[in-house]
C-alpha cells in the first residue's frame, strides 16, 4: 500500500473506465490525487466540460459504486503546452496534498502519445491500471455531439448531467462547433499540419484581441491574424507548435510583436483581465498570451 497516488486525465466526460481506475488506485493507496487536465480551456468540442463541472460529476459516480470519496482529492490542473512545466505543475500539486518527501505513484497505462507523460516523472513509482477496451471519451463525445445514444459505460450521474446540459446554449454551440471541425478535418489533406500568423500587441495596459465569429469558438478571443491556407508556411516570430495546441489539425502558431497588417480586426482588452480569464480564449491564444507577457 502506497501512500498517496496521482491520477491524470481529462476527463471529458467521466466513464466506467475512469472509475475502474480510481477504485484500482484506492485499493492500492491510502489516499488519491486526481488533477484535472485543461482546466484552463475554454469549452470546446475537445475540453466540453470544466474542472468543476467534471470533478462534481466524478464525486457523484464514484458514490454510486460505492467508492470512499473521502479519500480523494480534486484540483484542477492547467494545460501548459510545455512538457517541463506541466510536469512541474503535477510535481508541486502532488507535495502540496502529500507534503515533500512522501512515495508517491503515477496512475494509469500508456495508450498513445497522450499518455507519454507517465515517463516523465523518475523517482515516482508506477501503479499501472488494467485497460478497458472499446470505451473512450473521444466515442462518447461524438455520440454526444451529434446526437447518437451514449454507449455503455456511462454512469448515471454523468447520463443525468448531460441530458441537462443537452438543454443549454452551450450544448448548442459546441454541436455546431463538432459539425464546422469534422468539415474541416475532411477539406484536408492527410496528415496536413498547417501554420498560422498571428500577433502580440500590448499597448500600456491593455492588449488587441479579436473576438472569433467562425463556429469554431464562437465568441472567444484570439489573438489577431488568420490560419493560413493548407500548404502555405510562416516564418520567424515566437512559433508554438504543441501538436495538441488547435482543435482541426496540427498548426504551427507564428505569433509576431507589433501590427498585423491591415485587415485583421482587433478591440483593446484590458491585460489584466485577459491574463486572469483564460478560459474565456480560443484554443492555447491565452496561454500564448500569458507567456509571452511574462517573458515581457
């Protein structure tokens, strides 16, 4: 019996795999951390749900198995786009639940690339959990989207949940958001990476933001520019290019400091409001933001 356990995921939405793990972890730890990735997201159709939202709806499955909720603790935990600092980020949650020092391990198996990070912490020990086949959130959220019955494997607090979120305008953008993306996709080439201009523009304390009109994040804030057609490159300015980082296909950001060229619309935000609401950005553009600020 190990003494505390880290547990990593999205979340999005919770499933029977994810309690199969939880129960896994408790059965083997005296206590459970379980961060929530992209907390710091906006709603999209990747990132459906907030931190809140998924940790209320994973409480309330796990009682209706049964689980020892008390042994486990929620945070919320911000996508960085940076492997060093991410890692950073679980390394300082973990020692503030379980304090410096004490045996820690890492919940889960690696499926893909987007578990590789179970690699990046020595020292930690390694509590692998059994797989469930057939069941992801990827499934669950098409069917979800486009209007198709849940598969098994949903518990009933979540079924509950989503059935009222059906009825929300949230749920009404991020159906017309999966059609605009699933159209994209298909307009592309295989395996397409694509490349996009955009531009950091701090005037004293207020920073140019565009407000997107496009389905795809409807309503959020960008920094100004455009993506550019397939094929095409940029060069120069601070280039970001985490493969996870846009919701159509991997896109280089090229992000370049002063005015765009005339065309792209921008309204002054004041920058500390913008750097305080992340969640309120399409994409990593808040990230990007809150980077490049610091680096001044």
């Amino acid at each position: 019996m190990t003494a505390g356990a880290v547990y990593v995921g999205r979340f999005q939405p919770p499933h029977a795999a994810h309690l199969a793990s939880i129960q896994h972890a408790l059965a083997h730890a005296d206590h459970l951390l379980v961060l929530l990735g992209s907390a710091n997201l906006a709603r999209s159709v990747k990132n459906p749900f907030s931190a809140p939202e998924r940790a209320r709806l994973l409480r309330g499955a796990l009682r209706e198995v049964g689980a020892d909720v008390r042994r486990v603790t929620f945070r919320p935990l911000a996508d960085r786009f940076d492997a060093e600092l991410w890692a950073a980020d679980v390394r300082r949650e973990a020692a503030g639940v379980f304090g410096e020092g004490v045996p820690v391990s890492l919940v889960g198996f690696e499926k893909d690339a987007s578990t590789a990070y179970l690699r990046w912490f020595p020292g930690w020990g390694r509590l692998p959990v059994p797989e469930v086949p057939g069941l992801n959130a990827t499934d669950l959220r098409a069917a979800y989207f486009t209007g198709r019955p849940l598969p098994d494997g949903v518990p009933e607090a979540v079924r509950v949940f989503l059935t009222w979120f059906a009825g929300t305008p949230a749920y009404n953008r991020l159906c017309m958001e999966w059609e605009a993306v699933e159209a994209a996709r298909a307009a592309l080439p295989p395996g397409a990476h694509l490349h996009e201009e955009r531009w950091w523009i701090v005037e004293g304390e207020r920073v140019m933001l565009h407000t997107r009109r496009d389905p795809i994040g409807l309503g959020l804030w960008e920094l100004p520019g455009r993506v550019l057609p397939t094929g095409q490159t940029a060069v120069g300015g601070h280039e970001f290019a985490h493969p996870a980082r846009a919701l159509v296909a991997p896109t280089t950001a090229h992000v370049y400091w002063g005015l765009p060229p005339l065309g792209f619309a921008a309204r002054p935000v004041p920058l500390a409001l913008a750097l305080r609401t992340p969640r309120r950005f399409h994409e990593d553009h808040g990230v990007i933001l809150a980077r490049l600020t610091a680096e001044g």
